[in-house]
C-alpha cells in the first residue's frame, strides 16, 4: 500500500526552567541550565492512505505532541517525519483568533491556506451550515464555548478537504449529535481514501473508526498495531493503573523515565 506518513526516530525536548533567571542564563551562558524533558522519545512509525490511526495514552504522553508534529506546527527536535498530502489538524481552538468572528477566522484560514476570494465566498456557507453555529458565527470567537470553537474549526477542516485530517480531542466537547455527525464525515473522508489521524480518550470512538491504534507512554511507543491486538491490552493496563496508589504510580513513571534515557542513548536506527 502507499505511504501517507513516515515517522522515523522523532525526538521533541523541552526545557524547564524553575525561574525566569535560569531562562536567561541558558539563552546567554554556554553551560547548560534548566532541565531537559523528552515529550518524545525515538518514536518511529508508518500510516498507509485511508488508514485511521488511533494515538492513545495517558494525559502527557506525547500524543498531541506528535500530532502537531505530524502536522507542521511543531518543529521536531530530532528526527524526520514525511507527509505525502497536505494535513490538517483539528484541535479545540487551533489557528483560531479568539478576537475576530467566525466568519472572519473562516476567511483568514481560507486566506492562510491559499484558497482565492472567489473560493472562499463558495465555501463559506457550507462551512457556517456544517458548524451549525448559525447568529454565533458572527461574534467574536473569545465568547465562545470550547465545544462552539471546535464546532468552527471541525467545519472549517473537514471542507478544505484535506488528504490527512488530524483531529485532537476535537469531538471529546460539544453535544454528542455534532459528533456522530462528524465521525460520519470522518467516514467519508475514508471512503474517499484519505488518512485520518485521532486522538481522544474515547475507546468506543476508537473501536469505532480506527483500523490500527499507537499506543505512547511517557514519550516513548508501547505498542502500535491493530485495534483488536492494542485497544484489548491498552484497556486492561488502564484498569491496573487505576488500581495503583499514588506512590505506586510515582514509581512506575520513574521506571519509565530511565527506560526513555536508556532509549535516547541507545536509539533504535
């Protein structure tokens, strides 16, 4: 089958800073202050067109990294991700200005993307329709609910019609009738060949509509394969993790931080 994404060895640091001194002092001192944190670690893994790949994990395990790695937004650290498609990605708020309208952020992501005057009064009505945001679409974004901006920025995705769609947690807000609309498109948009990449913490989303599942924990991949072999175990792991106490859980996440340096020093090629 043919490739849609390929990502080889990705690596995301950031630094943290305990102060705004230390800050300054990495910026203008050669020593090196602040302490590195790894969102990824030497994650490397492959979608075929028209697949939809589901990202699980707990809450900081990279998943919404990767995502807008994936995308464009965010540069990796290291590593090399290849895209054959234009992507976009779909998150609560994203590339969304909070102090225009909906209208006017309709026209300014169509601007962005290259789309001419002429396109964007086309295409504008059937975005306004699918958000179904009707008198709200004309007040400023800022007044909005998080499920009312996902609502625009869902719309406003799916009719640029991408070749990969990317979506973050974008339907885990709003009324569920929106949803079941969405994933409805989503299928589409499959049907059509596209690739699809979904993060939620929806396991019945995932069961779903994905045909293959990545499953990240703290920054590294745990498993990636089917939904019958991944979403099985995934779930059973979640229903042990909650058992844990919170020193237990303290422990297991240390565990896991020195598995992810013993990978950055040794990383698979």
């Amino acid at each position: 089958m043919e490739k849609a994404i390929i990502a080889r060895n990705i690596t995301k640091k950031y630094k943290l800073y305990s102060n705004d001194k230390e800050r300054i002092f990495d910026l203008i001192f050669p020593k090196s202050y602040g302490e590195d944190f790894y969102a990824l670690a030497d994650v490397s893994f492959q979608a075929e067109k028209s697949e939809s790949v589901g990202f699980v994990g707990m809450n900081g395990s990279g998943k919404s990294t990767l995502a807008n790695i994936i995308a464009g937004i965010v540069p990796e650290t290291s590593g090399s991700v290849e895209v054959y498609g234009q992507a976009s990605l779909i998150a609560v708020a994203a590339g969304l200005n909070g102090d225009l309208t909906g209208r006017d952020n309709i026209e300014l992501k169509l601007l962005m993307l290259g789309f001419s005057k002429k396109e964007i009064v086309e295409l504008e009505p059937e975005i306004i329709d699918f958000s179904e945001l009707g008198k709200f679409i004309d007040q400023p974004v800022k007044s909005y609910s998080s499920g009312m901006r996902s609502r625009l920025g869902f719309s406003i995705s799916v009719n640029v019609n991408p070749d990969i769609l990317i979506i973050d947690e974008a339907l885990s807000v709003g009324d569920k009738a929106f949803a079941e609309k969405s994933l409805d498109k989503m299928k589409e948009f499959k049907s059509e060949g596209k690739t699809m990449i979904f993060v939620s913490h929806s396991l019945g989303q995932m069961k779903r509509f994905c045909d293959k599942i990545l499953w990240l924990e703290y920054g590294m991949i745990r498993k990636y394969g089917t939904v019958e072999e991944v979403l099985p175990q995934y779930e059973e792991f979640l229903n042990e993790f909650k058992k844990l106490s919170g020193k237990e859980k303290e422990a297991y996440k240390e565990e896991a931080m020195v598995k992810q340096r013993e990978m950055l020093k040794n990383p698979v090629l």
